[in-house]
C-alpha cells in the first residue's frame, strides 16, 4: 500500500472527529437564537450521526492505517513517525467515543 493511501486511512477518523466537534459546538451555539429550528436540528444530528455510527470502522481504520505505516517505515522520515503518532491518537479517541457512545445508551433516560 502506498503512502497516500495510508494518509487517508489515518486522517479520516481525524476529520470525523473534528466534523464532530465542530457541529456540536455550532448545534450549541445556534440552540437559543434559533429556538432549536432546522439549523440546530442538522448540526445536532450530524454530531449524534458522527457520535453513535462511525467509531468502531474508524478504530478499524487506524489500526489497518497503523500496521501499513509501521510496514513503511523502514526509511527514516519524519511524516511516517507523525502518520504513526497520529494512528495512536485516532486508536485512543475511537476508543474512549465508543466507550462513551455505550455508556450514553446505557445509561440514558428511557421514556
């Protein structure tokens, strides 16, 4: 596997992650001034979507990204040993979401 597509598999999670993020903390913002109106439904959503769906494939991804940048990283070079600290960082927030994600089910307030 080539470089480029071991970048992808390390950064995609990444990118989720912030997308994520990023749509909580606008779903936050717009929740008052809109009164909780179709803006703060999408961003909510897309946070909750991000939230529930994507940590298991994107756990997957990085250790399958992890194993190619460890394959390639005979020569010395200082974007591998970032992709590698980046897969590590992308193991460790999958997991600690997916924990999260199962406490949020299992403890939620049922109807």
């Amino acid at each position: 596997m080539n470089k480029d597509n071991v970048k992808i598999l390390v950064l995609v999670p990444i990118v989720l992650y912030v997308i994520m993020f990023m749509s909580f903390l606008i779903a936050s913002i717009l929740e008052f001034p809109t009164d909780r109106g179709a803006a703060y439904l999408f961003f909510c959503m897309l946070s909750f979507i991000i939230f529930f769906l994507t940590p298991v494939p994107c756990l997957i991804m990085s250790i399958i990204g992890i194993i190619f940048v460890s394959k390639i990283r005979n020569s010395i070079d200082e974007s591998n040993s970032t992709l590698f600290a980046l897969g590590i960082i992308d193991i460790f927030l999958s997991i600690i979401i997916f924990g999260l994600a199962i406490f949020v089910i299992i403890s939620g307030q049922s109807i």
